[in-house]
C-alpha cells in the first residue's frame, strides 16, 4: 500500500489588533480544526503579538486602515489541497487583514518528517548569528 506523501507549509495571518481573546481563539480552532480534519499535522505555532506594519492595511469591510496587527505563525504538514480550505477560511473571516502561505518541503512521508524536531529545520533555513557580527 503505498504511503500518504505530505507537503509542508508555514501560514502567517495578521488580525486586526483590537480583536478580542474569544475571536482568536476561534480563528485558531478554525485553523487547527482544518488542518486535524484533513489528516494533517500541526508543527508549531508561535503567538508573535502585536507588531507594527510595514505599511498601512486597508480593512476590507470598514475602509479603516491599521498600523499595527496581531500576528500568528503556524508551521504545518497536509495534503496540498488543504492549503486552499485554511486560506478560504481564513479570507472569510472579518477579523483577518492578511495572510500568506509559503510552502516548504514537497513530498514528505509524514512519520519521517515528524521524527525530526521543527526547530533544526528552522536553524537550517535562518542561521543562528554570533552577536558579535
């Protein structure tokens, strides 16, 4: 039987920065829910909080513009079709302003890519600096 190959991804989505506890926990469960329900497996996730743009975002239903977001960073391994239903969810949700997916690797078996700790992967793609540089 031939084995499930997997791709991963990493997913950054900004929110408005007044979004309340209650919404961005449901964004999560949203997020995570796609990912578990699609057979897929959830890396890392990192709350990066509230930072500055680089420039202004424009609220599609408000035609306010923010200088600032909540930012979250989800690292995951799915299907490649499942990207599509995580961006659609997340297009369909007031409270996000932006969000973007890079994929990472093609071709995973899950069970191999899981047996690797994410944080190595990460010092391989973002080298760690002497502080004296």
């Amino acid at each position: 039987m031939p084995v499930e190959r997997q791709r991963e991804y990493e997913t950054i989505y900004i929110m408005r920065p007044e979004v309340g506890d209650e919404d961005i926990t449901k964004i999560r469960n949203r997020v995570e829910g796609v990912i578990e329900s699609t057979g897929g497996h959830l890396l890392k996730f990192d709350d990066w909080g509230q930072r500055k743009l680089a420039y202004e975002i424009r609220d599609r239903g408000e035609a306010r513009r923010y200088e600032r977001g909540l930012y979250h960073y989800y690292r995951y391994m799915v299907a490649p079709n499942t990207v599509n239903e995580i961006e659609r969810n997340l297009n369909i949700l007031d409270t996000v302003l932006k969000y973007m997916t890079v994929k990472i690797e093609d071709d995973l078996i899950p069970e191999e890519r899981l047996a690797r700790p994410v944080e190595e992967d990460i010092e391989e793609i973002i080298p760690v600096l002497d502080e004296e540089e």
